[in-house]
C-alpha cells in the first residue's frame, strides 16, 4: 500500500512538472515531435545523452501523462536541487560500481513504469561506448525498444544564453531484440553479443 501511494505522488509531481517544464522548452527549443503513437506501448525508451537538456526535452516531447521512469546515478542525491526532481523522475543505481542490487532495483522500477528511460550511454561525454543495460532490460522483460533521436539544428548543447537550437523529437517504432540479431555472427560470447547489439541499437536511434 505504502509502494502504491508513493508511485501515485511520484506520477502526480511528474505531471506537473512536465506541465512546467512545456511552458519552458517548448518555446526555448521551438519544440517538434514526430512518432507520438509509438508510445503506445509498454517499452523502454532508448536515446543518446548529449546534454542534460535531453531529461526535461524528453519528458516534455512524450506529454505529463506518459510517465518516463529514468535511470540516474545516486551522487545526483547530494544536489539539494537536484535531489528532489531525482525523486520524482527516476530510479537510482550507482553508475560507478554497478552491483546485483542496483540491476535488481532498476528491473523492479521498469516493471513497474509503463515506459523506462535509458541512456546507453550513461554520461555527457562524447565517444562514450554504450552499455548494454537496456538490452538487458528487454531480454528480461521481453519489452520492446523505442529509439528516440533527439535532432537538433544548432549547437547543442546550447550555448549559453541566448543560443539554443531548434530541436525535432523522433520516436521510432518500437523494435524487439530478434529484430537487432539478425545476421548475429555465430560463437559470440555473451559480453560480445550485448555489445554488437548496442552498437546496432544506437544505430538505429540514430537513424530514426
């Protein structure tokens, strides 16, 4: 009961968060969102993470009753500012030493939320190699992934303070695993399967 009631103010804080945030990002980044339908379904969201404009981009382009459970890493809780938007919107793992419970807590989480956000990625930095979390979160699911590109045209991230680009959200159809392993080379270990697939996954995103 205690699980339920807090699930139900976290979806309410959400709403009306992401109500907030529109009145922001819509006309900061002259907002445009292809693929709305897509989110039909019971998913997990995938996208790169270029800024951290890409949390309230995403949450605004998918509306305040689509509620995105992010994955976030447990120093975010030291912010004052920061603690309570982390309490709202996501789950939190420790990205640095990554251990059975944080996975055990995120699979609850995403059990739990009709759409779960990943960012394969896990960190701003460019050239970062992508984990393979997400996949692994389908497997266990058997969710399907929805890549989202998030495309701007301007410098983004935005430079500050009055250059901020012109951002199109494209959600793409939702994909299974199978539809990444076609053409799998044959004798990969499980490591080197997790890792062609995010490879092709972050791919795709790309091409959406």
């Amino acid at each position: 009961m205690r699980t339920r009631l807090a699930e139900l103010a976290r979806s309410f804080f959400y709403a009306a968060l992401a109500v907030l945030l529109t009145l922001l990002v819509w006309p900061l980044f002259r907002l445009r969102v292809r693929g709305r339908r897509n989110l039909r379904v019971r998913g997990i969201v995938v996208a790169r993470h270029r800024s951290y404009w890409d949390i309230p981009i995403l949450g605004v382009a998918c509306g305040p009753f689509r509620r995105l459970n992010f994955l976030a890493r447990n120093t975010l809780l030291r912010h004052p500012l920061f603690a309570p938007v982390v309490w709202g919107l996501a789950t939190v793992i420790d990205r640095e030493d990554f251990r059975r419970e944080d996975f055990r807590r995120a699979l609850q989480a995403a059990d739990r939320a009709r759409l779960l956000c990943v960012f394969p990625e896990g960190t701003t930095k460019a050239g970062s190699v992508p984990k393979s979390g997400a996949l692994r979160f389908a497997d266990r699911l058997k969710r399907p992934l929805i890549p989202v590109n998030i495309v701007a045209r301007g410098p983004y991230p935005p430079r500050y303070p009055l250059h901020f680009p012109r951002i199109e959200v494209r959600i793409g159809k939702p994909l299974q695993i199978d539809d990444l392993q076609q053409g799998l080379p044959q004798g990969l270990s499980r490591s080197e399967r997790y890792r062609v697939l995010a490879d092709r996954l972050m791919a795709h995103v790309d091409s959406v």
